[in-house]
C-alpha cells in the first residue's frame, strides 16, 4: 500500500465522510497506483493530446468518471458528492496530474449540462461522459473576461430556430480534443450600474459540438505543465435553440453553479500535488548523506517538513469541511474560497520547499518535484485567482 493510502487514514475517519467515501478512496488509490505511471512523459502537444484523450478512456472503462454524471445518466450516485470528486482528485493530482485533468475536465465540462441542460441534451451527451467515450469542455474564459465574467463579449444571437454565436474563448481546457463544448456567450447587452461595472445578465449557456461549422482552434495554447488547451474562435456558428442550456439569460447563474460543485476539487488536487512533493522530500531527507549524516538529522529541515505537514492538513480540513457543507445543502460560497486560496498557496510553498531540498536535481526535467513545481502554478489562477478568492472571502465576513 502506498504511503499516499495510509496517510488518508486518518482524514477519511473524520465525520465528514461516510462508508462509501473510505471505500472509494481505497478503490481509487489502488487502481492509480496500479495504472499510473511515475516516468517522465513525452510533453509535445500531439502526445500529451493522445495521452488525455487515453486516459479519459481509461477512467471511463475503471468506472470513475462515472462520479461527474449524476446516476440518471450512466453515473455512479443519485447526485453530485463533492466528497468523492474532491478524493478522486487528490488521489488521481497525487499519481499523475494529466490524470487529474482528465477526471475533472469530464464533470466540470458537462457539468452545466448535467444542472440545466434539457432531458434530450441529458440523454446526449451525459452517458458518453460518464463512460469516458465523449470528451467534454467548459469555455468561459475570454481574453478580456476571466475573473470578470460580466465583461464577456462572446455574443449569441437568435435566428429562427437557431442561434449564431460569434466571438472569441481562450484558456479553453480540452480545446482541440473536446467533442463538445459548453459555451456562454451574450443574448443580450451587459446592463451599465450606477457605479459604472456591468452585470452579468443576459449571459446564456449552450452546447457547440467540435465538428460544428463556424467553430475553429485558433490557436493552441503552449504553457510550462502541458495540457490541451486551446483558443476556440466563432464565427457564424449555428446551432439549433435545442442545444440552449437552461433558459434564456440564465448562463451566469449556471456557471457559477457548476463551479460551486467542483471549486473545492481544485483545492483537492493542490492537496494531492503538495503530499506527493511531502512524500518525495521525506523520503530524500532520509536517505540524503550530508557531512556525515543524513539530510533528515538536521533541525532545518525537521522544522521545514513541519511547516510543510502542517500546512497540507489544513488545506486538506479546509477543502474537505467545503465538499461537506455543499453536499449538506450549506452555504459554500466561503468555505470554498477559504480551501481554494488556503490549498492552492500551501501547496505552492510545500512543492517550493521539497524542490529546495532536492537541490540542483530539484530542477532538473524528469524530477517528481520538478513536475509538480510546473504543475501546481495554474491551480493558483483558474477556477477564481487568489486574489479573487481574498475579494470573495473579504465580501462574505463583511456580511
């Protein structure tokens, strides 16, 4: 058994979890630690595009994405558990962070679907997800509107029974391996407050297929942990008004709950980036001959892996407290920006921290901790920025 395995034990015996819970992280930790492979990978864009495509496979026949699609739908439970997504995360984020991707990718990239999307559209799209046959893609963000989603320009406009959508999404995950996309973009213009900010009215959500006509792949986007991702450009895109997803107008309000179900997972994957990188530097202090001892027998680093234990237990009582209160129907809007800010920095010093004790082979390509160095920088900017996070979280005390 993996040390991984054993140091969830205490975790999963908190009151947070139920039987099913312990079962599926067992079930999860075996399975990546028998699949999963610990070598290098070739990082070039076609081969890391054949690799997610393989492992979306891979999780579908494993039955694991399964827990992104509601039972209805091919899944594994009645409703979304933001528990089981959160541990399937941090195992799969602790093994193989494109495995991670994959996973998290096929819920968050149908989860809108899965909200407000109609029986037909259901019926569709959601069984392939959850078997892994149908790749899935979430396109919010715009070169002017990320964290500012009442920016967006992206415009859908009705023609008969079809809509036409024209404009721009980049930082698209899965964009240029998706089968479709779930995209938002304006029915109607952003209204102008008093104070001058736009709101995010008038936003509607909808399905664009990747063979659809007037959707192309921009660009691919390059960035330092590959993984597919892409800028998608619509012009003259028709669809049919049967792939709306929920009521006209109601995009915003069905972004936001899709991230409010897999936000906390993102806190989870820092978490099983940071043990891993805990894990690696336990194990080179040990064995680490310095001036006669071994690295570990000196108080510096005693004191750092602490500071580094320490910290992930607190991100991971902050990530696992945020899944609970969502599955419990409680408030989570600051629960999970506390375990999304909290998970994402500590996990960031943790890696930080076990590269510098590595030393020169730290970073060098190839190395464990050199990977999760590259991988554990976005989780600090997508799904909502640390700052954004603070704004969040300053909002909600002053209530």
């Amino acid at each position: 058994m993996s040390a991984h395995a054993g140091y969830h034990a205490e975790l999963l015996a908190l009151p947070f979890f139920e039987a099913a819970h312990r079962t599926l992280a067992g079930e999860a930790n075996t399975w990546a630690a028998r699949h999963l492979s610990e070598h290098a990978h070739d990082e070039s864009q076609a081969a890391v595009d054949e690799r997610c495509r393989r492992l979306v496979a891979e999780l579908g026949a494993a039955g694991l994405t399964r827990y992104c699609v509601r039972r209805e739908h091919g899944g594994a439970l009645e409703d979304f558990d933001a528990r089981a997504i959160c541990l399937m995360r941090e195992t799969l984020a602790y093994y193989d962070a494109l495995a991670d991707f994959a996973f998290a990718m096929q819920g968050l990239g149908s989860g809108a679907i899965s909200l407000a999307g109609s029986d037909a559209l259901k019926a569709l799209y959601l069984p392939r997800v959850a078997r892994g046959e149908a790749i899935a893609a979430f396109a919010l963000s715009e070169p002017e509107a990320g964290s500012d989603v009442a920016a967006m320009s992206c415009r859908a406009e009705r023609a008969g029974d079809d809509y036409v959508l024209d404009g721009t999404k980049t930082w698209i995950s899965n964009g240029g391996i998706a089968d479709f996309y779930c995209v938002f973009a304006r029915t109607r213009p952003a209204e102008l407050r008093a104070d001058g900010t736009r709101g995010a009215q008038g936003i509607s959500a909808f399905v664009v297929e990747a063979q659809d006509a007037g959707l192309e792949i921009a660009r691919r986007i390059e960035v330092n942990a590959p993984h597919p991702l892409a800028e998608l450009s619509f012009r003259g895109c028709r669809i049919p008004a049967s792939r709306r997803i929920g009521a006209e107008g109601e995009g915003f309000k069905i972004a936001m709950r899709t991230l409010d179900v897999f936000r906390a997972s993102v806190a989870a994957a820092a978490t099983g980036f940071a043990r891993r990188a805990f894990d690696e530097a336990t194990a080179h202090a040990k064995r680490r001959a310095m001036f006669g001892k071994v690295l570990a027998d000196f108080q510096l680093t005693q004191a750092a892996l602490a500071d580094m234990a320490t910290a992930i237990e607190a991100a991971a009582l902050l990530t696992y407290r945020a899944a609970w209160q969502r599955d419990s129907g409680r408030p989570v809007t600051l629960a999970a920006a506390m375990a999304k800010m909290t998970a994402t920095e500590s996990a960031q010093s943790v890696i930080d921290r076990a590269l510098q004790m590595f030393g020169g082979r730290g970073v060098e390509r190839g190395e464990t901790v050199e990977r999760l160095y590259r991988e554990i920088r976005s989780l600090r900017i997508y799904e909502g920025a640390t700052e954004v996070q603070k704004l969040i979280i300053g909002r909600e005390v002053l209530k």
